[in-house]
C-alpha cells in the first residue's frame, strides 16, 4: 500500500509549508495537495518525481518508506534497499511478463516503477516461468552477437544485486546506459557498481555506477527466430564414420 499520503503530510509540515506555499512551489491547485494527502487522489509519475527531488528523497523511499521523526534513509547504492516494481497479473493473479520493446526502451527509464506505463506494455506467459517475477527486452545492436539485434531476453528479476555472478549475462537498466543486455565482469560493488562485458570483442568494458542502476535482471531464456546455421565442425559421429572408411579403404589396398 502506498504511503504517500501520510509521507507527504509530514515532509510538508516538517518544512514548516502551508498546503498553499507546497502547491506554489509544485505548480499545482491547493486543492489537489489536500486529495493527496488525504488519499483521495494519488500524484501522476512526473509530479511525484518532483516532489520527491523536493524533499531530497528517492520515489522508492517517498512512496513505500513510512516516513516519521524515527525513520532513516536507506542506501539506494547497496543493492538490496527497497525498490519499486511495478507487475501486471492475468485473470488468475499470475504475473505476467511484460515486453519492453527496444522503440519502448528510452520510455521505460522514466516509466519503468509507474503502473501505468507498465499496463501498456506488450505482456504473455511462459508456463516454465511460473516462478518469480520476470520481464522481457529486445536487443538492439550487435554487442552481444551471435544473439542478434530484435532477439528478445527474457530476464528474472534481481531484488539483491550482491547475488550477481560473474560471467553471466544481465539486463541492466540505468540512467546513464539506457536498457542493455550485457555480461557481468566482477560481482556487485558498492562503491563502484557493475563492470559490463559485450561478448562482440570489438566493444570495449565499461564500468556503471552502482547511484546510476535502477534495475537488473538475469537473463534466463531469449527468443529469436534466427534458427542456428549448421556446425562444419566434425562430430563424434562423422568422425567414427571417416575412421571406418578409411580402415575399409587400406584392407582394399592390401589385398
């Protein structure tokens, strides 16, 4: 459940602010402040994004953190503080897995904890996916070839980014870097945050700040409808194969 109403009845009065001067200050009716706090109406993702840079808090802290003369910010650089994520189910309260579209990927840095924005995605289930929550992307680019740009990743998601392992492959969302689909170098680090690999060598590592991710999410399957070419390199079989030919065809020489 939301706490914004209450968060924000307190911020305000803590700032020693009428409902009006916060209104002048927003840019909004006083009466809407009055609906928000008293959970009458809920602020849109651009307003609250302002009103949280307003009170120097992060939207995961104003909208889910009970904020009172006890509380205390978490670090949102540690990898487990709490996040929000923002689910559809179907029918029978199955998550979904929502597809983020790489012409939708530049909208989901903004939209990526608003419900609404989620809803509108495209969104299907994979009956192996009934477990934890999971969110599909579409690569763009060849960084990670041989997987090709429109294959799409399908990722579960990290709720403690400590748990990254190294050598695997990730989507990590950011500010800085937008939606990529990359591997990871090193474990998580607080002080510095992921080193991402592109299996395409031609690309160089790069280091994300840990203040800059917003989610991460651990590629588990992908979907692409480029089928594989077919190996020329030689099998066990054709080998055991070019052997017997090849004794079949000295017997003959002997005799």
């Amino acid at each position: 459940m939301s706490n914004i109403a209450a968060n924000l009845r307190y911020l305000r009065k803590k700032k020693g602010l009428t409902q009006q001067q916060f209104a002048d200050a927003m840019d909004i009716k006083r009466s809407l402040v009055g609906a928000y706090e008293e959970h009458r109406a809920e602020p849109k993702y651009d307003l609250l994004k302002k009103i949280a840079d307003f009170f120097d808090l992060s939207m995961d802290e104003l909208v889910a953190e009970k904020i009172n003369d006890k509380w205390k910010p978490k670090s949102i650089v540690d990898g487990s503080s709490l996040r929000i994520l923002s689910i559809t189910t179907d029918s029978e309260e199955n998550e979904n897995i929502e597809l983020v579209p790489v012409k939708a990927s530049a909208g989901y840095l903004n939209g990526y904890a608003d419900p609404e924005f989620i809803s509108e995605l495209p969104k299907f289930r994979l009956p192996m996916f009934n477990q934890g929550t999971y969110r599909a992307f579409e690569l763009k680019g060849d960084s990670m070839l041989p997987l090709n740009p429109g294959t799409v990743i399908i990722g579960e998601y990290m709720e403690d980014w400590h748990h990254i392992k190294p050598g695997q492959t990730y989507v990590v969302v950011s500010r800085t870097e937008g939606v990529v689909y990359k591997r990871v170098a090193f474990k998580f680090k607080t002080d510095k945050g992921l080193k991402l690999l592109s299996d395409n060598k031609t690309y160089d590592p790069y280091w994300i700040e840990a203040k800059d991710i917003l989610e991460v999410w651990k590629a588990k399957a992908f979907i692409s409808t480029d089928f594989p070419e077919p190996s020329n390199e030689p099998t066990l079989e054709s080998l055991t194969s070019m052997i017997t030919d090849m004794q079949k065809t000295i017997s003959t020489m002997k005799k």
